[in-house]
C-alpha cells in the first residue's frame, strides 16, 4: 500500500511539474510574442493601396500576380488595354468567371485586353491610389469608372475621405493598420484554449487566418447624427471624381464613367436602423446625379446603368450587385460604349 502511494504522489508529482513548465513556456512564449507584436506598433506614411491579392486561388475568384481579377487576355503590344475600376460591383464576387463584367466585354472587342481590379469596399479615391501607382504603369487606353454606393457610405459615416478607419483610410500612419501581426487563432479548441502562444511560436501550422476584414461590420451600428449636410458630401464625391477623371485624361487615357445600378426597391431596404431619417434608394440616386454632371463637365463617356437596370431583380440578388444576367447585361453596354471610344 505504502508503494501504490509514492507511486501516486510521483506520478502526480510529475503532471504537475510538466503543466507547470506548460505554463511557463506558455506565459514566455505569450511575453515574447506580445513584446514582438508591441514593435510593429510604429508610425508610418504610406500609401493604401487597397487591391485584389496578388494569386489569390478560391473557388470562384483568382488573381493573377499583380491583383488583377481573372481571367483575362494578357496585355501585350498587339493589345489595346481597358482597366475596370471599382467596388464590389465591378468586382463581381458572385459572378461566375465567365460571366464577369470585364469577360463579357472583352469576348466583344477585338484586339483588347480588358483587366479588373475593383475591390470590395474601394470608393472612388481608391481607384485614384490604383491608377495612379499602379494602372498607369500599365499604358492603358481606356479606364471604366463604377463608384457610388462605397463613397455614399464613407461619406455618410466619416464625414471625409481622409480618415483614418482601419479599412477605408487613404493612407496608413501606423503599422497596426497593415495587420502584420494578426495571424490568426489555433484550429484546435483545447490549444485554442489553454495553449495559444505556444502554438503561434512553436507549432505555426496549427493556426489559420483571421476572418476576412471585410466580414466584420465595418461602421458603428449607431444612428448617423441627424442633420448630415448631403449637398457638401455630393461635392466631396464631384471633386474625387473629377480628380480621378482628369488624372486619367491627362495621361491620355479615355474614361467611361458609370452610374451605378441598384435595385433597392425591389429588396425593400430604403433605410436601415443606423440610417433612420435618411433614405439611401434617393441618396444613391443623387450620387448617380452627380456621376452625370461629371460627365457632362468632363466631357466624357458615360454608361447610365441606373436607368438601363433600375429596379430590375433579374439583374441583382441584393441592391447593388449583379446576378449573372445584371453582369451580362451591364457588359454589353460597356463594351459598345468602348468600341466607340477605341475605334
């Protein structure tokens, strides 16, 4: 009996010794990575250039090396180049491949490249950061410009397009914002739970990525202030747009400016909760006016998709982005519009 007991006080002797050195490993490895992370908390300038991932491999969605959505014909000399900017419209997330706005447009056009960077959540001083630092590299002959509904929005809870939200900002001042520590979380729950920096320092694979930013909610649920001026941020969103446009013009390369299709009549969403007293259908279509006035100033294409598609569900499985058919349709029109301007 006496040996069954020193038997079990060395065995228990021994768990707690190898979970007291768990324990420290863990508090160390915590420490250490902590102080780590602590270092990448710097100051910095420099630009957002908010993009595709270069080879990017879903089921549904690729990118090549630089960003760019394929697929595509691949630009070379014998090719005159058209870049798509914009948002999740232009994008086309849930679009099958071939069916994608700037496919269908190239499968129209020959002897043309047609190339897609649009990003959800990009506005439109977004595609100014992409032309300038990285279309433009590029020669292309014509850009195809689809903003509204993400400079509405920006506008709407910002206030301005120069801020500093974590997603939408122009420009990063602070290493936080790039996110290069945020690795993930263990895919294990008991290592989730009680051995987390032990895994992220010494077994890495056993972590998987965070969710997707875009995910989240990206703006407080609270009500927008009453009383927002709408006239100043329509010409906040005029002024962006004229940038972008006479960028692109003064390096010879044609614009095609877009209003944007929606559809909100039909899904019934004219306001949510934080947007009580404002009526987003009739602010995405005064944002849709201003798209015309800068045509019209600018003295340049313009495809109206709100009065081509308005309130047709065929064409969107949500207000503003296209089902198959919306990116086929919308396609077509784009890709007369550019034969026009590239003949």
């Amino acid at each position: 009996m006496k040996k069954f007991i020193n038997w079990f006080f060395l065995f228990f002797i021994a768990i707690f010794l190898i979970l007291g050195v768990v324990g420290i490993v863990e508090l160390y490895c915590g420490y250490s990575y902590y102080r780590y992370r602590d270092t990448l908390k710097n100051e910095c300038n420099a630009i957002r250039l908010r993009q595709p991932f270069p080879n990017l491999i879903s089921d549904n969605y690729k990118t090549d090396s630089l960003g760019f959505i394929l697929p595509y014909t691949p630009p070379d000399s014998s090719l005159r180049t058209v870049v798509f900017l914009g948002g999740s419209t232009t994008e086309c997330l849930e679009v099958k491949e071939r069916n994608r706005i700037h496919v269908k447009a190239e499968e129209q056009l020959k002897d043309v490249s047609c190339l897609n960077i649009g990003l959800s959540g990009n506005n439109s001083m977004h595609s100014l950061n992409l032309l300038a630092n990285k279309v433009m590299s590029l020669a292309p002959d014509a850009v195809v410009i689809n903003h509204n509904v993400n400079d509405l929005s920006v506008l709407l809870n910002l206030g301005t397009y120069f801020n500093e939200h974590p997603h939408r900002s122009l420009i990063l001042s602070n290493t936080e914002q790039l996110q290069t520590y945020k690795v993930g979380y263990p895919k294990n729950k008991f290592v989730r739970k009680y051995i987390p920096h032990i895994s992220l320092v010494l077994l890495p694979t056993t972590f998987q990525g965070e969710d997707s930013p875009m995910k989240r909610p990206e703006f407080s649920d609270e009500p927008l202030p009453q009383g927002i001026n709408i006239d100043s941020l329509k010409s906040m969103y005029r002024q962006s747009l004229l940038g972008l446009v006479g960028y692109a013009k003064s390096w010879g390369v044609a614009p095609i400016l877009m209003t944007q299709g929606s559809c909100f009549g039909e899904y019934e969403i004219k306001n949510i909760h934080k947007c009580v007293g404002y009526n987003l259908d009739s602010l995405h279509k005064e944002f849709n006016k201003v798209v015309r006035e800068v045509a019209l100033i600018s003295d340049v294409t313009m495809v109206d998709a709100e009065n081509l598609m308005e309130d047709n569900k065929g064409y969107f499985y949500d207000p503003v982005h296209y089902t198959d058919s919306g990116s086929i349709f919308i396609a077509n029109h784009i890709a007369s519009a550019l034969k026009n301007i590239l003949n």
